[in-house]
C-alpha cells in the first residue's frame, strides 16, 4: 500500500511540473509576439487596463465641455394655446429666476399677463397701453415647471445667469375629449436660454479699444 501511494504521488508532482512547464513555454511566447509588434510598429502595445482609462479620460473630457444655451421642448402641453403665447410674451428677455418670481406673482393675483382682445383691465397690468390681463392659473404652474427644469440644465451646461432668449407656443394636435364633445388643450412649447453677459463684457471690450 505504500509503495502505490508513493506512486501515486510521484505521478501528481510529475503532472505539476509539466502544467508549470507549460505555462512558462506559454507566457515566454506571448513575451515574444509582444516584442515583436513593439519592434515592427515601435510603439507600445496598450494593454486593457490602460485602454479602459482612456475611454475614462474622453469621457470626463466630453462631460466638461460647456454648452453654450440650455433648451426645454414639450410636445403636446395641456395648455391653452392663447394663454401660453401671452406667457412666452411675458417671460421673453428675463432671467429665469425672475420669470418665476413674476409667474408666482401672477398666481397670487399681483401681477397680472397682459392680454388683447376682450379681457377687462387689471391694475397690476396698468403698466401696458391696454391694461388689459388675465391670471391664468393652469397655464402659469406648468410654465412655472418648465422654468425650473431650464435652470437646471442651464446648471448642468455650467452656465450662470441665463435669460430666456427664445419662448414660442404653437398649436399641437388635439384629440378628442370624451364622445367627440369637444378637443382638448394641446400646444407645442420651446424655451431656450442662453449667457449674455459675458457677450456683453465683450462688447463693451471691443468699444473701449475702438476709443
């Protein structure tokens, strides 16, 4: 029993060696080939690790470049049409930040949106020629939506006191309500804002070296 234990033993360190033979023939052939595409391109062959960082690298590359507006598109908005024009009046050419505060204006009956057509005067509309307004509630809380999801991609572009500098509402497709009564409110929404100051400054820059 002993001696064919000791064999048997014999046998596995025998069948070691060999597999440890083995791969060190393997990796001294990879060593080889290696050596041989350095040679023939003369340049380093990237190994995976390397390559997952360069792809790391673009990638925090593309995340910081800046973009230069930041842009909010709705299709088919359950808003009034009319009342979503008069909005985009009122808002074009603010500040974001302050395009909320006045729509948080117009819902608290402060201020109201100036409106042509037969609408009745409101004294915080006195301001314009007609001084006619309304306080569209519905309207101004999804508008108040939007402003807010345009200052956080204006965040995220990496752009700071931004003024809306387009707003358009147009019609959008409108199903039918219940039974074919009537259509429902849809309308197309496009908000987009960019950094003028810094245009500006330059202005201001190319007029000084005129002088």
């Amino acid at each position: 029993m002993e001696q064919k234990n000791q064999k048997s033993d014999e046998k596995k360190q025998n069948k070691k060696q060999e597999i440890v033979k083995k791969t060190n023939e393997i990796v001294k052939a990879d060593d080889k080939i290696m050596e041989k595409t350095e040679s023939s391109t003369g340049k380093s062959v990237e190994t995976p690790k390397e390559k997952s960082e360069q792809i790391k690298k673009s990638e925090t590359q593309k995340k910081k470049i800046q973009k230069n507006e930041a842009v909010v598109n709705i299709q088919n908005a359950p808003v009034s049409t009319k009342y979503s024009r008069d909005i985009c009046k009122f808002i074009k050419y603010k500040q974001i930040e302050k395009a909320i505060n006045d729509l948080e204006q117009v819902l608290a009956h402060k201020k109201a949106i100036p409106m042509k057509g037969g609408v009745g005067h409101k004294k915080s509309a006195g301001s314009f020629a007609s001084g006619s307004g309304k306080y569209p509630k519905d309207a101004t809380e999804y508008f108040i939506k939007l402003l807010k999801s345009l200052s956080a991609n204006a965040t995220a572009n990496g752009l700071e006191n931004t003024t809306i500098v387009e707003a358009f509402a147009n019609i959008g497709q409108k199903p039918r309500a219940r039974f074919g009564r009537w259509k429902r409110k849809r309308t197309h929404l496009r908000l987009v804002a960019k950094e003028l100051i810094k245009k500006q400054k330059e202005k201001k820059k190319q007029g000084e070296k005129t002088k």
